[in-house]
C-alpha cells in the first residue's frame, strides 16, 4: 500500500495558524526535490488553484473530518482496495460536504486500481459504461461507485471548436485526476483509514475561506465545460460559498456557451439547481450572471410581470421548504410552475382570437413545451405529468354538480391542487378558489354536498350518458381527509 512517508510531521500552516487545518507535505512519487519542483510548488502556494504535483496532507489533528461520518459501505470498499495494494479515498462533493459540515448525499471512492483490477474484489460489482468506466458496488441497499484517476485526452478530436472537451476518459495518475476535477473544493481526497485530506489544489484553504474557485484558467475550463458556470452558480448557493473573483469574471460573457451543452445535460443540472432546496437563491443567481437565457430562455420576460414573478418565486420557495422539510417534490411539477406563464400568455393570445378555451389550451402547452424542448430537454416522462397539471387547472374553476367530486378522485388531484393554490396565492386567480378546494377536501360528503355551487356551467348534452359508463358517480366518501398522494 502507499502511503505518506511514516517520518511527515504534521506541520500547522502558518498563514492559517489559528485554524483548525494543518499540512503534512508528502512527495507523490517519491522522487527527489529538485528545484524545479520546489519552485512550482512555492508558486502555487501563492496561487491558489493552481496546481501541484504533490499534495499537501492534512491529518485528523488538521481537519474535523472523521471515518464515522462516512458510509460502512464506502468505507469497506475503501479499506478492501487498500488492502489489495491500492490507492483509495473518498473523494469531490462528499469530502467537500464533510469539511464544510453538511451530510454528503452519497460517498463516492477514486482509485488507482482499474475497473478491471476493482471488479473481481467485490462480490457484487458491475463494471459500467461503455466511453467512460466505473465500477458500482453493490452493498446492501448502497451502491458506491469506484471510478480509476483519470487525466486529460490530448489531441485534437478531444474537444469541439468552441473548446467544449469531448471526452473525459483516459486513466491519469491522482495529480492529474485532481486538476481535472472543476473546483479546488471539489478536488479532495479523504483517506477513512489514515483520517487524512490530501489537497492538490488548495482546496482546503478555499473550504476555509468559503470560496468557490475553478482550478486552473477560468475562461479555459468553461470553455472546456459550460455546465461549470451552472454548477459554480448552484454550489455558491447550496453551499453558502462566496464565488471568487476570476471564476465569477468570465461567465457573463461565456453563457452563450451553455447553448453548445447537450439538452440532456442541462436538464440534469438545472433539476439538481432546482432541487438543491436553494432554488430561489440560484435562480436569482443565474439571472444575476445572465445564465438563464440559455436555458429557459422566457424567463425574464415572466420574471418582468410582477404575477410571473410572484408565482415563481411563491412555487421556489415552497420547494425549497419542502427541501429542506425532507418532503418529496418533483422536478415536474416544478418545470410546470416555471413555464405557467409562458402557457397563460399563449392561452390568453389564442382566446382573444376567439378560439375556444380547452383546445386552445392544449395547443398553447405543446407550443411552450416544444420551444423550451428546444434548449434544455424534459424528459418525456415528465411532459406528461406537467400537461396533466396543467389541464387540471380549468376544471378546478367548476364547482357545482358531480364534477368536483370527480375532480377530486382524480390521481394528479394533489398535484394540480398544489398548483391551483400556487395561483391563488399569487393573485393569479381568486384566492377564495384555491380556500374553497381546500375546505372542500377536508369537508364530509354532507359538508360538500352544501359547498357545491348552483349549476352555472355550460349545459352538457350527451355528456352525462358517456360519463355514466365510465365512471362511478362520485361518492366522496367517509374520508374527509385529502389524498395523501404527493406530487
Ligand atoms: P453534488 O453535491 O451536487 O452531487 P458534486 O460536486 O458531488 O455535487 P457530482 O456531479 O456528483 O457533483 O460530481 C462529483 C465530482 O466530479 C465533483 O465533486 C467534481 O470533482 C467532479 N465533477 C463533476 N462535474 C464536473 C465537471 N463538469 N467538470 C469537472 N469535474 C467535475
Ligand atoms: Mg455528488
């Protein structure tokens, strides 16, 4: 196993003394200090981010990270690998959670063993992807995925015109799998056995100074990476980290960049963004560096009428309470709220031109839903549910006979209430709409019976003879309690 040299003396960094961190120096390939390396090293003390060969190592009297805060799973597969001669550490956002004191959500393992050499270690461990290639390992309910160091493809088809890298799949050496990584926070490696940080790129001090800084040249690594701009953006946010000044410089001018980003992706991070319980303060933050032009790309225009506005802002901040609560919420109703306004305005248009409301409902959903497609993909499981959502909302507006019965044993009855209330609160609609279907969920069937309102709604012909068919009337029932489905 290799491990620090037994003689490093952990050393208290003198610039921070009266932090809790402190430095071991260890020299990665053991080979001799020549002056060279010396010189490297003592310039990218002075620049932070920039990176080194050798790693500064911060042994638990530096640092407050301990192997109880880790996953038995992650740590068992951490220790095998070890046992088995090699390298491995916990390592990116679960090493950067733990410094900074929050939970990490998962614990992912970098290594210098090969998938190859990983795989035959564990019982049950599956070697995945086909370009780029990890390991899961299956223990118990976790899965922990072990992927090898990796280092930066050369040559030209490594990336696109616009500097976009293509691949990211060459197996490199731990100094090389660090400056690959996107910020110094990100690029730590926890040891759970020796209960030591080893830090390539200062990330430790920027933990400290809570600051979100790229490694390497900015311009170079958004370039390389647009996503970069959105996670620095979602990190600062989640994280309470201030982004430092020349991560933050370039990215007004970079954000076109974004449009080169694969929907797909883009879908991924904005999900994550949205459901990072920080949505309101990310959102904010994307429109601050003009990144949200890219992505959904009306924004603004909603965000300039002050009922846009109040009913985006009103559904974030549900969502990130409910984050933050440990309540289930769902990415598509949240792209539902977000896109509302795109829907009403296109609705409103068609309506004007004396088309007849339903129809044009669904005609105005598919044209929002089409544009946005466009520039950042919601996958199709989603569209339905945000469809459903929406068509939901005029039948809310009927309140006499069986329909609201009917209404209310509908499967997405929840979420579209959620949404209806959403309306009211914001002064979309009568708020004594969304305060009627709340009373009238909690109510028992005598207490709705006398909710309901004269019948005002157009006259149904040879409606009721096909609606009869297919469903029960509604008897609403001895519960008075509304559905427990969540949206
Ligand atoms: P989260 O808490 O949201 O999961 P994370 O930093 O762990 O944040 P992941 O997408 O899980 O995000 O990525 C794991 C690690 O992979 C990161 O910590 C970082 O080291 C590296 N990484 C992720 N995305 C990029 C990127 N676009 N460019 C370079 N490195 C990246
Ligand atoms: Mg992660």
């Amino acid at each position: 196993m290799r491990r620090p040299a037994a003689g490093a003396v952990a050393r208290l960094d003198r610039r921070s003394a009266r932090a809790r961190f402190g430095a071991q120096k260890h020299d990665d390939h053991g080979s001799p200090r020549d002056f060279e390396k010396l010189i490297r090293r003592f310039l990218a003390r002075l620049i932070p981010g920039r990176p080194v060969t050798s790693p500064r190592l911060f042994g638990p009297d530096a640092h407050a990270v301990r192997r109880s805060q880790i996953s038995r799973a992650a740590l068992d597969v951490t220790r095998k690998l070890q046992q088995a001669g090699f390298k491995a550490f916990i390592v990116g956002g679960a090493v950067r959670d733990l410094l900074l004191g929050f939970q990490p959500k998962d614990f992912d393992i970098a290594t210098d063993a090969t998938p190859e050499q990983v795989k035959p270690l564990f019982r049950r461990a599956f070697i995945i992807g086909r370009r780029f290639r990890l390991v899961h390992v299956l223990a118990g309910s976790d899965t922990i995925e072990v992927s090898t160091f990796r280092g930066r493809q050369a040559g030209e088809d490594a990336s696109d015109e616009h500097g976009r890298l293509l691949s990211d799949n060459v197996f490199g050496s731990q100094a090389q799998d660090a400056v690959r990584r996107d910020f110094t926070i990100n690029a730590l490696y926890f040891d759970p056995v020796a209960e030591t940080v080893w830090d390539y790129v200062g990330g430790v001090a920027d933990v400290k100074a809570k600051k979100l800084r790229l490694i390497g040249d900015p311009v170079t690594r958004y370039r390389e990476d647009p996503v970069r701009m959105l996670r620095a953006v979602r990190l600062a946010a989640k994280l309470g980290l201030r982004i430092e000044k020349k991560t933050a410089a370039p990215i007004p001018t970079l954000a076109p960049l974004i449009q080169n980003v694969p929907p797909a992706r883009l879908f991924d991070e904005m999900e994550k963004l949205l459901l990072s319980g920080h949505a309101v303060e990310s959102l904010r933050s994307l429109r601050q560096h003009g990144l949200h032009d890219g992505l959904l790309p009306l924004l603004d225009v909603i965000l300039e009428q002050p009922l846009g506005q109040r009913f985006i802002e009103l559904a974030l901040a549900n969502t990130d309470e409910r984050v933050r609560l440990g309540k289930p919420v769902t990415p598509a109703f949240l792209f539902a709220t977000l896109l509302w306004h795109e829907v009403l305005a296109s609705w409103n248009a068609a309506k004007a031109k004396g088309e007849r409301p339903i129809p044009a409902l669904f005609a105005a959903m598919d044209r929002v839903l089409e544009q946005q497609a466009a520039r950042l993909a919601i996958p199709r499981r989603f569209e339905a549910v945000i469809k459903e959502t929406w068509a939901l909302q005029p039948r809310f507006e009927q309140r006499s006979g069986q329909r609201p019965f009917r209404l209310l044993e509908h499967p997405r009855f929840r979420s579209g209430y959620d949404f209806l209330w959403l309306r009211g609160h914001s002064g979309e609609i009568p708020v004594e709409i969304a305060d009627w279907w709340e009373r009238f969920q909690r109510a028992d069937t005598a207490e709705r019976e006398a909710m309901l309102r004269p019948d005002e709604g157009p006259k149904k012909k040879r409606r009721r003879s096909r609606s009869r068919g297919r469903r029960r009337p509604a008897e609403s029932g001895n519960s008075g309690s509304p559905s427990l489905s969540e949206h």
